[in-house]
C-alpha cells in the first residue's frame, strides 16, 4: 500500500523532470525539431521576453518551431528543473520551474498532457525574472545604508537624494522618461530605481495620488486588495478589501517617497520628438510654469489605458444651459441636490455616478445606448478572483507573484474557455439578480461568447460594472433607464434619437476611453500614433476588439514600431505584473546588452 502511494506521489514529479530534462536536451543540442515535437498539436508557448525580448505567444509545433528558429542561440537556455512539487489534476500535470538564459534567469509554469500516450506541452510559460550581473539589491544583496568608519566629504543619505534632485534634468538627463504618474508611472518608476535605470516620472497634477483623488468622491477601487499590491510594498493586512480613491491617494503619494522615485509633480509634457541619429527624444516640458527641455533615450506613455477621456460631439452642447462634464471631470454628487442629472452611458462609471447622486437626492435617469456586462461583486470575488486573489489564496501559499505568474499562464488565445464556466456559475447563483434587471428593462450580456467581464476588459476595456448596489436602483426603478442614442441638446434637455426629451440640469458623458495611441498623438504626432496603431485589445474580433487575431495585447509593455516609444498601462494587477517585464527591457537597453526583438507588433488598426 505504501510502495502505492509513493509511486501516484510521484508520478506527476517524474512526468515534469523528465520532460523538463528532455527538453533543455533538445534546446542544448539546438535541436529545435525535437523541441517543438514536444507540444501538444494544440498549445501555446507564452514568453514573456525571457526568449524574445518581447511579449508574444507561440501556437502549436509550427509557432514553438518560428519562435525557437529565430531565438534560440542567442538566447542559450539551461538548467531547466523543477522548483516545487508538480501536481496532477483532469489528466493536466502542472509544474513550476527555473531556468536560465545566456544574460536571465527565469521562472515559468508548464502543463503537461498526454498525446499517444507521450506527456507533452499544452501551456507553457517563461519570464524572466532577473539579469545576471544586474540583480536588484534585495535581501542578500540589500545596501548596507549606513557607511562605517571616518571618510571626509561624506554625503548623508539626505544630502544625496537631494543632489540628485538637484541634478536631474539639467546637469544629468533621465535615461527613460515616464510620462503619467499614476499607478502605472509609479510602479515602473520603482521598478527601475531598483534596477538602477536613470529615470523621470513626470505628471500634471500637484500631488502623486492626485489622479485618484480628483475622482468623483465616492469612488472605491472594484478590485479586491489581494489584486491590487504594488511591486514592493504590499498593502498591509489591514488595508480595506476596496479601498476607498483618497485613501490609494495618500498610498500612492507615500509610496513615491519611500521608493525613492524620481518624480516632478505639476510638469506639464508638451512636445517630443525623437531623433534616429542621436538615439535620443527632445521632450518639451513646463514644470511649475517654467519651460524645460529633457533629452531621455526612451519615453513610456503611462497615462492610462482609460486616461484619454471620449467626449462624444453632439448637436446643441453649445446651447445647453447646464453643466456638462466627462465622468473623469465629474467631482461628486454633492452640488447637485434636488437637481436633474441624466448620465449618458451604463458601465461602471455611469453607474457608481447615479447611486452617489440618488444617494443625494438627485433625479437621476441613466441612458444605456448598447447592452452591459453586469456581474455582482461578491460574486465575482468569490467566484472569479477567489482561487488567487483573496484571503484564502494567500493562506493556500498562493502569494501575489505566484498568483501573476499563474493567471499569467493562461494563453489569451484559450482563456475564455475558463471564463465561461466561471460566469454561468454567477450567472445560476444571482439569477434572481438578473431577472429583475431585464424586467426593468434593462439590456444585459454576458460577452459574445459567455466569457463574461475579464475578457471584456482585455477586449475592449468597457462593456461591464462590478455591481456594488447601484444596479439595485435600476432594477427597482428609483434611477431611471431608457434607451436610445443622443440626438442633441437643448438649453435644457437631451433629446434621444426618438424624440424623447429628458429634462436636465447636468449632463454626464459616462462614454468611455479612446486608444491610448491618443496620447502619442497629442504628445508627438499622428504620424507616429499611427506607425504604432492601436493600442489595448486582443485580435478577438468582437465589439470594439476587430481581428486578426494579435496573441496579445496589443502594444502593451513591449517594443512597439516606434523606436525607444513604450506604453504601460491598466488597472493595478497589470501595472504591478507586467512593470517588471518593461523594466527589465529598459534596463537592458541601458546596459547595452543586445535586445533582438522576436515578433515585433505589427500595425492592424489605426485607433
């Protein structure tokens, strides 16, 4: 019985080590036939630019076989092994590994599956985790801080950190300039201190967290705290499962300062341009009023994949005699007592706006012009995010990395295949939920294909709300709904399509983000947004998402056509996660270690 159990222990062990074995075999002997017949006919090789120095997903034999064609001598990989236990679950066997490259190392996840009776590749995942030579100074390799013995001309900690404010952007030029100092600028910031990269956050506002504290008041973060960590500094265990705008304000803001980030609040970036030749960007920038010129060799655009506010054009906006705001711009409930609101559009700002202002006493009317994805909170918590991002989670040792690199695992490609089941369970347990809503008549969908709110938000970026009460309103009738498409205005109204007035003392444009190539645009030229294109969505020809099919996100935290030109961007998960993948490709660059790039993103679609 004892001889039994050992060996179902440790089949999935020996079925992970053998096949890991055979294959950093076959990449020795560069043999990359006999590699790629080690996948599955249908899988996926997902690289985060430990291979590519890209982001990019191989598919099936024929994608491993391009992808290791064209990276692997140079890439030199080895030492494959396994780092924990593997296990086996539905005939998938699941097994963490390391590695090294010839200039990383890194982490990944593979899972194994049978195929005439061979364990091959169905997923499989490699990042780099870090640069040899160029380790950040953690645990081990900590800065001793304090400088023993009696040297003359000493500089204190102090001293130093204000020489280099002093210096930067006249005496010494940041080597990557971060425009946006929101959670995304902010993260990568920290990032590359670490790494020792020379940089600049720049940001508009006077304060870090001034983003989120110039929200509408009752703004709380949807995401749970587990999903939300920065890199370094996790929240401590008594922060607020959602926490409230101000409060990720004040975080924010004392984050920037404990991390040592190099940050210009209230500096203004008004022109670049890049220069081949000299390899470097002229940035034009008003600090405090006053005009600066800072020449950085690459420029990160982190101002948010919902940062560039959609304000729709519509006849008579001149006319009308009340207030008129994006739902960026809208700052709370509180003015408008007693008044008549109509919010033009039906996702999570528009809703959060009408239950703040309902709870105010307003007369609120929402006006949803295309159906919602709506998906109550605890149940998404429970359901959606639970199995890596919760309290649970973190005891079952499923830490925040783990839990990136995991969810990190699943190819785009396959990904709605585990959606869909997660979103019918909701979907059985609020049915109640659900019927009451479309009775009020309201236009509910779960995605084209099922796969529910994740897969929107990676799509398309809108076409959801996390349901916190404020859809209750709705289905109870107290915040009023119609439909249609806005006509135009009046000194006094919104007029829909079919005639319908709507009085109205204030006009919210809850209507969404554009691409955020928008920012390229204004900061450079449309010349160069459009040699980037698009930026944000899969490929997945869907609503707001057209093919083909990109394997990625696309532009996202990777080289895109335009040379030294980065974005980054998304909710905290993301900016956490994938600021690491962005600064280890900054830092390279900047140690002049030769960076190849594998796939570079192609151009499908202008905006």
């Amino acid at each position: 019985m004892t001889q039994t159990l050992d060996t179902t222990t440790q089949a999935p062990a020996q079925r992970a080590e053998r096949w890991l074995a055979d294959f950093d075999e076959a990449l020795t002997a560069r043999d990359v036939a006999r590699a790629a017949g080690m996948f599955a006919a249908t899988s996926f090789w997902r690289d985060l630019i430990a291979f590519s120095w890209n982001i990019t997903t191989a598919e099936d034999p024929a994608g491993v076989t391009d992808l290791l064609t064209a990276t692997l001598e140079r890439t030199d990989p080895s030492c494959f092994a396994v780092s924990e236990p593997p296990e086996e679950a539905d005939g998938v066997t699941t097994a963490w590994f390391t590695f090294e490259t010839a200039v990383g190392r890194g982490k990944g996840l593979v899972r194994l599956v049978e195929e005439d009776g061979v364990p091959k590749a169905w997923t499989f995942l490699t990042t780099m985790h870090e640069l040899k030579g160029h380790e950040e100074p953690r645990g081990p390799r900590r800065p001793p801080g304090a400088e023993h013995g009696i040297h003359r001309g000493r500089e204190t900690w102090l001293e130093r950190r204000e020489r280099e404010a002093a210096e930067l952007g006249v005496a010494t030029q940041p080597y990557v300039l971060v425009v946006g100092g929101g959670q995304g600028g902010i993260a990568l910031g920290a990032r590359l201190r670490q790494l020792g990269v020379p940089s600049l956050v720049v940001d508009k506002h006077p304060r870090p967290g001034d983003q989120w504290r110039g929200r509408y008041k009752s703004l709380c973060l949807h995401d749970p705290v587990w999903y939300d960590h920065l890199p370094y500094l996790p929240f401590p265990d008594n922060w607020p499962v959602f926490a409230p705008k101000d409060k990720i304000g004040d975080w924010l803001e004392s984050y920037t300062r404990v991390m040592e980030i190099p940050y210009w609040s209230s500096t203004v970036a008004l022109s670049a341009s890049y220069s081949p030749e000299a390899g470097e960007w002229t940035v034009e920038v008003e600090r405090e009023g006053k005009p600066l010129t800072l020449r950085p060799r690459h420029v990160v655009l982190a101002t948010g994949m919902s940062g560039k506010p959609h304000v729709p054009v519509i006849p008579g906006q001149d006319v009308f005699r009340g207030d008129q705001q994006h739902s960026s711009q809208h700052p709370g409930p509180d003015a408008y007592a007693s008044k008549r609101v109509v919010v033009i559009g039906s996702n999570n700002s528009a809703f959060d706006i009408c239950g703040a202002l309902w709870e105010h006493g307003v007369d609120v009317t929402m006006v949803q012009r295309s159906s919602t994805h709506i998906v109550k909170s605890d149940s998404l918590m429970e359901i959606g995010l639970g199995a890596l991002y919760s309290e649970e989670a973190v005891a079952a040792g499923v830490a925040t990395e783990k839990a990136d690199l995991t969810f990190a695992s699943l190819p785009y490609r396959i990904m709605h295949e585990f959606q869909i089941p997660l979103y019918e369970q909701m979907r059985e347990r609020d049915a109640d939920f659900y019927d009451r809503l479309e009775k009020a008549g309201f236009w509910l969908d779960w995605g084209e294909d099922g796969s529910g709110l994740f897969m929107k938000y990676l799509r398309r970026g809108s076409g959801y709300y996390i349901d916190v009460g404020a859809a209750e309103l709705v289905a109870d009738g107290q915040v009023r709904l119609v439909h249609g498409q806005v006509d135009h205005l009046t000194e006094d109204a919104v007029v829909l399509e079919d005639g319908t007035e709507l009085p109205a003392d204030l006009v919210v444009y809850a209507t969404g983000y554009g691409s955020m190539n928008g920012w390229a645009a204004d900061l450079i030229s449309q010349e160069v947004a459009d040699r980037v294109g698009k930026v944000w969505g899969l490929g997945s020809d869907t609503t707001k998402d057209p093919g083909p099919w990109e394997g990625e996100q696309r532009n996202m935290w990777k080289p895109t056509q335009q040379e030294a030109l980065w974005f980054h961007g998304g909710n905290l998960h993301q900016s956490r996660h994938y600021s690491l993948y962005l600064a280890l490709q900054l830092k390279a660059r900047y140690e002049g270690i030769p960076t190849p790039v594998h796939g570079l993103q192609e151009v499908h679609h202008l905006r």
